[in-house]
C-alpha cells in the first residue's frame, strides 16, 4: 500500500516545470546573505525564525494536498515600513517573497519557493486603527481577521459589520489576495464587488501606494484596488486596508428540504426574483450526503431527512423578514419541498446555522479514517443541478464518499471529497475532472479558493491565451524579478512559448 | 467682452504638454496612408467619414469646456474582427484611436488628438446578444444604451433590470470606460461592483482577449474585467460585454424636505442603518437652489418650498415598502423636516421623479442665457454637508448662480454652475476650488464623471506618485506606443520627472 505522504511524493513529480527560470533567483551564498541582512534589520525577539520546523509548517497546509517547499526564514513585519525593507532586501539578493497570515488557504497559496523564500508573516499586523461609524468604513492591518472585525463591531455596540465571511481565521490580507466571498455573497457580493475601498500596499520596487482615498466612490481612474484583489500576494504586499461596512441587520434562519436539487435550484431562482429578494442575506444548499454525514457526525439532536437541503439567513424588520418567510414557504412548497422550517428562536437559529458552518467537520466525522479533498468551482446557476447531478455520479463511480455544500444562489459548488491513504491519486483525478466540468458549463475553476498551486493548470483553458498573457505582461510590468509568490497563480508556459 | 469660444481657447492654451512625445506619432503623410488603408477595408456605406464637420462634431462636446480637436477619420466597425482591423492599421501608422458611442460624458473623454485621431464609432454595435433568464444575464454590444436595454427586458415581459443608471443616452462600453454609476449606487454600487461579469476586449497589441466567462463569481486570480471599467478607453476597445442583471422590483417614491444639508445627511444616515435600509433603491439630495429653479423653470403645477430636499425611492413588496415609509417619515421627523410626501399613485410618482432627472433642464431654464458647467465630487459622507456648504459660499461669493444634486448615500455631489459668456474662467476657477475642496475632504475629484482631459491634473494630489506610477506602468505594459486615447486620464509628467 502507497502511503500518504509517498502519494504527495508522486502528485508533486506532476507538477510542470516554472516558466521563470530558477537560476535567476538567489544562489544558496546570497541567500545566506539575505538571512544575515533581515536577521540584522529585525532583531527583536520572534520577528524572525530560521526553526527547521517552522520553515516546513508556515510552508505548507495541512488542507491542500499540493507540492509544498519549506521557506529559508520567517520574518515578522510591524509596519509598512519594515515591509519596506524586506521587500529591498528580498530585491537586492533575489529572494522570492510569500506573504502569510490566516492560512486558511486550500490551493497551497503560501506554500514556500524550491530555491528559498522568505515568508513574511503578516500575522502580526493585526491592529483596527480607525473605525468611521458616519461614513460606515473601518481602517485596519492585513492580518485583522474578518471576526474580529465583527466582534470587535458588536462589543463597541457599532451597528455595523462587514460582510466578507469566508473561512473562520482567515484575514484582511489574505481575503484580499484570494478575491474571496462567503455565505452572505448572494446579498452583498464578494471581494470583487466595493468593500475594499482602498489599500496600502509595498510594491516588487518597495514602492508604497495607497490605491484611493476614503470616499465610497471614485471613477478617478481604473482603480488599482482591484489589481490586488485575487492577485494572491503576486503584485505587491498589503500592509494597510480601509474596509466599507454594512448596516448590521437583524436575520432569522430557516430550513427547505427538496427531493432534488434541480427543483431546490429552480426555488431559489424564483425566491430571488421575487419582491422579498433582498430580504435574502444567505442561500446555501447541503446536498443529501451532507444531511447524512449530519446525522452521522451525530452532531444533532433528532436527524434530518436525508435530502437535498436549503438553508436561508432572511434579514430585515421583524415583519417583513415574516413576510418573506410567508412568499418563501409559499415557493418552496410549489417546487416539491415537503418541509419548511421557520427557527423561532435565536437558539434554534444558531443551532440550524451550525449545520452549514461545521460541514467539513461533520463529513470527516461520518467517514472515520478519512481525509477530506475540499474544492470549489463556479457555474452559471442554471446549470448548478446538471454539474452537482454528473459531479455525484462521477465520484460514485470512483468509491469516493462525498458531502456537497453550495452557495446556490450564486451556481458556487464546495465538494469534500473524502479518501483513505490509498486514494489520493484518484481523489485528485476526480477533482481534475470537476474542474473539468464546471469549466465546459461556462464557469470558472475557482468560485471563492482561488487558484494558488492547484488550480493554475486550468486557466489557459478557462480564459484563454490572450487573457492569461494580459495578466503575464501586468505581471512582467510590475515585479520584473518575480519575485511576489513565484509559481502561483499564472500557468506555466510551455518552453517554446516562454518569452522570458 | 470676452466670447465663449475665445475664452475656451485660453483654457486651451493653459493645458500641459504631453507626456509622451507627439513626434512618435504618425506624420501627416503617414496618417494619409493610415486613413487610405482604413478606407479600403471599410469602404460600405457610411463605415467611415472624413466630413469636416462630422470630424469636429465627434471630438468635441457641448457638455463640457474643455480642449478639443476634431479626429482625422470615423470608422464604424460592425464587429471585434473589424475593431481587430482597425488597430492594426493604427499601430503600423501609429495613430491615435479614440473610442466613442453615447457621447454623453462631460470631461472631454472622446476629444480627438491633435496630430490626428481616428474616431473610433461603437455606436452602431449596439445589439443585445443573448439574454440569459435563468442566469439573470445578457450578452451586448457595447454600443448597446442601459434604456435600451431595459426598454427590452420590459418590454419582453422579463422581471430582471440593469441597474447602473448614468445620464440619459449611455452606452454599455462607455459607461465601462467611465466606471459609471447613478442614482442607484446607494443600493446596487457602481461599475466597479459586480454587475459586468466579463468583457470581449481588443488590446492595442490587436489581440482578442475575454476576461472571464459567465459564472457570476470567480476567484481565477486578479479580474482583468477591472482593468478596462475607468480605463477611459485607454487599456482596450471593448467590443462585447456580459452583465448581470438584478430583479425588477415595485418602487415607490417619496420626498422630505429639511432646514440645512447637515440634518438631510444625518436623517439618510440613520434610514440607511435601519433594519429598513435594504428598501431604499435611491437618495437623491436637491439642494434650496434647485428646487428654486425648478420652480422658477415651471415645470411643475405647484412650486414647491425652496428648502434642501431629498427624493426616495423604496423598492420591495407592498407591506414592506408600506411599512419603510413609516420608518422613513418618523426618521426624517426626528431630524427636523416638516414635510414628508409620499407619493400614492404611480403617475405621482413620475412626477415627483422627474424632477430630479431633469435638473439640469430645469437649473438652465430658470436662468436663460446662461450655459452650465457641470461638475461632481465625491467624499466621505459625513464630510459632505460640509463641502456643499463650503462651496454654495464659495459660488455665491463668486456670483455664480448654481443648483445642486447629489447621490448623497455615496457622499456624491454634483454642482451645475451656471454662467454667462463672459465668466467661462470664473466657472473653470470655481470648480477647480471645488475638486480641491473635495481631495482636501478625504475625497476624490469624481465620483462619476471620469477623469478625461478635465480632472487629470488633480490625480497626483488625490492618489499619490506611486499609485499613478503604478498606473502608467500598467499603460505602458499593455499599450507601449500610447495609441489608445492619448492625452486622456493619466497626468502629464514634468518634463523631470518623464521616464519615457
């Protein structure tokens, strides 16, 4: 039998070949040299490390399967300023820069570089500077965590939250470079959409810019904020973020089961073109095997029907958020839902909610032994049901038990594919090919993980030659050296087209 | 007395060199070759012109002061192979290309150049290509107007709108070029939210480039869609576009009017941080001197108080919209306004409404044989009172007459300042203390007019050398010979500090 880490072994010979050569980055005495020279510059205590152990854990994770590298050192920044620094000292010895915080990413984002890589560890720069209650924006560091923000929200008694909710510990900076979204994108959008109304960031050169001022809106210009949301760490660091807020409004949660996801999917659709649609916060389905991992997982008091399930957040006033759940039970019933279940309370509210949030964990705890392959992938909603009907089928096929969580108001699909230590060549297979699928349904590789090691592969096909060139040449433009979080993110070229 | 069309020609003269040198350009007779070729692929019935006074008319506007040349040649291509074709022809001549559809923006965005331009017509490429009802999407043209687009889901019977709503004759490319946004922004955002899924681009290079394809969310690394919304035609042509579309919802209309601008901002605050907030589609602020002029223009039966006002629009269902106004009415009470109208039939509400759309109609008709500069900034909005103050002060010690609107949820506002022939600099003098006034606010020098030949000067005070630097970067990577509307957007460097 192949074991776990012998199987990474042979996922990792797979990968292609950089398209930037190596040879133009550190050689081992310059990368020594630059250790001495941030070792001098931050000498403070923890602000760096060279710990073996250390270099191997900030370098991979143990939620992506991916090719990892250790880094050569960790270093700990305070200020845009000591970013500053690095990033010269990075430029003068040709060291690749991996920028770190939440590491809550799944596609192998801040993995480490083969040559040597410094990782900075944003973690640290934490801190909420500015919060503006009259103009509903807050001004932090890129390793805020999005709960905290929310937390620190409420205890002060601001009505205001931010809206972003993707997993739990991830930060500012890191929800940035993903281009990430949540639960509540169905309402308010993803990182794409205007919640980042500026950032503070030190380019390749260890130029600072700051992107925009604080009003809401700008058409200065085609906005360079923009240029860093999903860029993941390659374009330039961010050391500073000046967040919009949302009025914090009350919600209910309530619950749908349906027969198939089809007519669940046909549901939703009708519920969000109805007058009560922006009473809509979340719509997330649980397919029948998450339900059954549910009752498995024995997270639950009494267990739910083993069926495709919608859960919705209705915000809003108390009466319209109750006529909306009237007009929402209304639709549901007349696509086939038997069940419709309105919490009462904030208790039962919370305890519903919890179904969706502990999902991953109630799926490695209904399959005992197994690990869980979580991937994401986005289609235009109409054909979310044909891609979760084939996705099934297809994994069923394989013997690989799977839970389905989706963000089904926006055709986004999470997969957890469950495999024992043998089957870690099938479950990338199969995840290979629902990439695959999503892809020829119009859709995109990444709904919300982005694309890290894992997905770089697929997006010369998603997008297009011209388009990944597009990006290529920004790239070329602004960090020559690539020295930003090399082998990420842009597919590597075939030698033959490799202008470099 | 000074003439209108002598004193354009100071403004004119006031303008900077450009940053990059003109003598790269084609020469007289290598334009002549450029427009023979572009006249023998393009040789159908008016696919191009070189009329005199259609060339004039095309590189100017009535709607602003700003300076102009006419263009050498129009081309009116019907699709992105013949776009393809034409900037072929202008990269081997190297000619400047200058995009143009609505011709409704007002900071000189589509003025030729002056060593010769080609006029680039979109307006015939106006076709919606497909529209997805499932999916809530529609595939156009770029030529394509948002009341066009409408017009068609309405007419269709399809409950779904495209809710960005610049001024009236907008086209989709255009108000893409602009990063538009309207009076919907306080609900749905602007062009830089979400609402274009993707664009078919020709990038000066004359490759074909589409961004993204039709799921509504990706997270495939940063969104080249982006990099085309505020580029003013600058980065690419775009040639077709996919939005996304938004339920069509019940609105009503409502208007309140208040002693100052302060106590209105402070009520919109509060009413958008209720749990009612999600109803408001629109928050328009008229100032005392509008409503004046409206009632002087006598557009209306009977004139209203001359007092700051603000109209609402409330959309959702009927209880919930019944019950938002209640909110709404006991808000605006709390922060001293008298009068609360709400409007019980829909023709009222035309009414009502249309007095916000035709303030500039109005704000001319009170004050004959005046023209209008029309202007807009954007700040935090509790920095907003402030600023209007500050300059209905500053225009009045000027003795210019002057209206004001204002999206004011976003902290936008709009001057219209009226002036007669002889007081064409006294306006230009007064808006540049405006757009001063603005960036010294924490703000920016549009909101959503874009940036053109009128606001460049202001974009290094407002973002800094770094980020524009990293602007031109950009620019420079994707457009190396500056064919794509030279002269527009990016400041012009000093003669120092130009690297080119």
């Amino acid at each position: 039998m192949v074991g776990l880490s012998e199987a990474m072994g042979r996922l990792r010979t797979k990968d292609k070949s950089e398209s930037i050569q190596e040879s133009h980055y550190a050689s081992p005495e310059e990368l020594n040299l630059a250790i001495r020279d941030l070792q001098r510059v931050f000498s403070g205590p923890n602000q760096t490390t060279t710990d073996p152990d250390a270099l191997r854990t900030y370098g991979s994770s143990e939620n992506s399967y991916h090719p990892t590298a250790a880094h050569a050192i960790i270093v700990r920044p305070s200020s845009t300023e000591d970013v500053v620094h690095i990033v010269n000292i990075a430029r003068k010895y040709r060291v690749p820069i991996v920028a770190y915080s939440g590491a809550t990413s799944l596609e192998g984002h801040f993995s480490g570089y083969s040559t040597g890589s410094i990782c900075l560890d944003m973690s640290g720069m934490d801190k909420i500077l500015q919060i503006n209650v009259a103009d509903s924006d807050l001004v932090c560091q890129p390793g805020a965590r999005w709960e905290d923000i929310n937390q620190k929200l409420k205890s002060d008694g601001i009505p205001l939250f931010f809206p972003l909710d993707p997993g739990p510990g991830a930060t500012i900076g890191g929800m940035i470079g993903t281009g990430c979204s949540g639960t509540n994108a169905v309402r308010y959008g993803t990182a794409r959409a205007e919640w980042f109304l500026n950032v503070t960031a030190v380019l390749p050169n260890g130029h600072i810019v700051k992107t925009r001022r604080r009003a809401r809106k700008s058409a200065a210009g085609f906005d360079t904020t923009k240029l860093f949301i999903g860029a993941e760490g390659t374009l330039g660091i961010i050391t500073e973020v000046t967040l919009r807020l949302a009025p914090f409004l009350p919600t209910k949660v309530a619950m749908a089961q349906f027969p198939n996801v089809e007519v669940a999917v046909s549901a939703v659709q009708e519920i969000l073109n109805s007058p009560h649609g922006p009473h809509i916060q979340c719509i997330e389905l649980l397919d029948n095997n998450m339900m059954d991992a549910i009752n498995k997982a024995g997270l639950v008091e009494r267990p739910y029907p083993v069926l495709d399930t919608l859960f919705f957040k209705i915000q809003g006033s108390a009466e319209c958020i109750s006529s909306a759940s009237k007009t929402i039970q209304a639709i549901v019933k007349k696509h086939g839902s038997k069940t419709f279940k309105f919490a009462a309370t904030e208790e039962e509210a919370d305890d519903l909610w919890q179904n969706r949030k502990y999902a991953l964990m109630s799926s490695l705890a209904a399959y005992p032994g197994t690990r869980c392959w979580t991937t994401d992938v986005c289609v235009p909603v109409s054909k979310l049901p044909q891609l979760v009907y084939e996705t099934k089928e297809d994994l069923s096929r394989a013997k690989l038990p799977n839970t389905t969580v989706g963000h089904v108001g926006d055709g986004n699909f999470h997969a957890f594919i469950l495999f024992r230590e043998n089957q870690l060549e099938e479950a990338s297979e199969a995840v290979h090919r629902l990439v695959q699928r999503a892809i020829n349904l119009d859709g995109t590789c990444t709904g919300e993980h982005g694309v890290g090691v894992g997905k770089k592969e697929y997006l010369l096909d998603e997008l297009g030659e011209g388009t990944i060139e597009l990006m290529k040449t920004i790239k070329r433009a602004v960090d020559p050296l690539n020295l930003l979080n090399p082998g990420k993110l842009y597919p590597d070229s075939n030698a033959s087209k490799d202008e470099d």
